[in-house]
C-alpha cells in the first residue's frame, strides 16, 4: 500500500473514533521487584529489539487468553494474575494497523527459557534498556510501571516514530 505513504503523518489525519485496526495483538509484562521480564525478539515485528512478551490474537481468542499463550509459547513460562492495563493503537503510513492489548502478571509458573521466538531479557524499571526498544516504549512504560492503566496512539514509518499520544487511565 504505498500509496498511503506519506498522506498519515500525525494523529490528526486520522479519523480515530472510526479507526478500526487490521489487528489485534497483545504485550504482557511480568513485573516483579522492580523488574520486569522482557524479551528480545527473534523474529516478526520488532525482530532484534527488547519489548513485552505477546503477539497476534487467534480467533475465537479473548485478549487475556492470547497474552497467556504468547508468554508460554515464547519463555515457556505460565503468567498468574494477570491484569488488564490497557490498549494502544499504531497506525503505520503503509497502511498496517493494530491495536494492542497491554497486561501484567506479578509472577509466573516455570522458569523463563529461549525459544525459537524469544531470548528471556530481565530488566530493572529504573534502568529499561529503551536504546534497544521501540522508541515510544520510553513515553507509554513509566506511565504503566507507576501502576496506572495506560492508553495511546502512535503513527509509526517503520521504526520511526511520526507522532503520538499516551494518557494515564484510571487503574
């Protein structure tokens, strides 16, 4: 879709209340005394870079369900108590869309391994490694490790972050 490229280059080109994304996808971050259990992707979206465990919602899969299965198919670990935090919605100028679903877990069952996926990356919340992440990471996390719900927008050309908005929501 190139020919998109170009003509959505900030939030107001878009009509946000009929925005329907082209995916749904989940990121799930394990936070435990003061740190947090990331991954650093093998491949797919964002391959290379460290981000939250998580992925593509299937069908007939609630949110919740999909961040679950994505950390045990990912670390092979199991997440217990999980929490919904929120949602952010990425538009790329290319045309791709997806809204994710963001969770927490306190602790989880297991012990974090790398897969074909994924290599397990512990990281302390007053030290995120934010040069080897998305770039709008470092505006939406600290909103979601202070322990507030979170929400978004952002409009992405590739890596490159065009513009966005993150807000706080009541947890």
């Amino acid at each position: 879709m190139m020919e998109n490229r170009g003509s959505i280059t900030r939030l107001s080109d878009i009509d946000w209340p009929a925005w329907v994304p082209q995916e749904r996808a989940t990121l799930l971050f394990v936070i435990r005394d003061g740190h947090v259990l990331c991954i650093r992707k093998k491949r797919g979206l964002g391959a290379g870079k460290i981000n939250g465990t998580g992925g593509r919602i299937d069908p007939g899969e609630t949110p919740e369900q999909a961040a679950v299965r994505e950390v045990e198919e990912e670390l092979g670990i199991t997440p217990v108590d999980v929490e919904p935090r929120g949602a952010i919605d990425f538009q790329f100028v290319d045309g791709y869309s997806i809204r994710v679903y963001i969770f927490t877990a306190p602790d989880y069952h297991g012990k974090p391994e790398e897969t074909s996926e994924a290599i397990p990356v512990w990281a302390s919340i007053e030290n995120m490694p934010y040069d080897e992440m998305w770039v709008d990471d470092r505006l939406w996390l600290p909103i979601l490790f202070a322990g507030q719900n979170v929400g978004g927008r952002a409009i992405f050309d590739g890596d490159t972050l065009l513009d966005c908005e993150f807000w706080a929501n009541p947890a």
